[in-house]
C-alpha cells in the first residue's frame, strides 16, 4: 500500500520497506495509521537530513496502554522536527502472489 503523502521504497526478500514523507503536525496521525494496518514490523522516523530520530520495534499484538510510551515520544519528535519522513518494515503476507494450486 502507497500512502497519499509516501512513496514505496522498495521490498526484499521476507519483508517490504516503504518510506513515507510527512510534516511534523502530521507525525502522529501517520504513525498511528500505520500501527493500526497491523502488518507493521519497524518503524523508523528521520530527518530531512536522512538521521534517525526515533526508531521502535512493533510486536505483533501490541496495543493500547503498551503503545502510550511509543506516542509520547512520537508526539515529543513531532513537536521538533519540520519535514521528516518514516521508514516503514512490513510483514510479508502469506498467501500473496507467486502460489500455484497443487493438485
């Protein structure tokens, strides 16, 4: 999936990667969009200059309360950082393309 305001960076092997540019108010929004598609393995947020700022693992099943510390930083990134972009490492999903029916 290609987000309006992102662009596909690519996928390899057992995992896709996709960056998606943002602005600093739309940090959070972003990113919890993101987590809430699900597939999300990692996320990594950098700056115009390519550094990275933030980066934090995803677990399959996290939710809720586990996430407030990962929000806060997030919020605390966006409130100091103009244009930014996130890194975004996806699960494969089984049962995608390139299967053959075996009978």
């Amino acid at each position: 999936m290609t987000y309006a305001d992102g662009e596909a960076a690519g996928a390899g092997g057992e995992q896709e990667r996709e960056r998606v540019h943002t602005t600093g108010d739309r940090l959070l929004e972003t990113v919890k969009r993101i987590v809430r598609e699900g597939n999300a393995r990692r996320i990594v947020i950098r700056n115009d200059e390519d550094k990275v700022i933030l980066e934090f693992p995803l677990t399959a099943g996290v939710v809720g309360a586990a996430l407030l510390p990962v929000w806060a930083a997030v919020g605390a990134v966006a409130a100091l950082v103009g244009n930014c972009s996130i890194e975004v490492e996806r699960r494969e999903e089984r049962g995608a393309e390139g299967e053959e029916d075996t009978v």
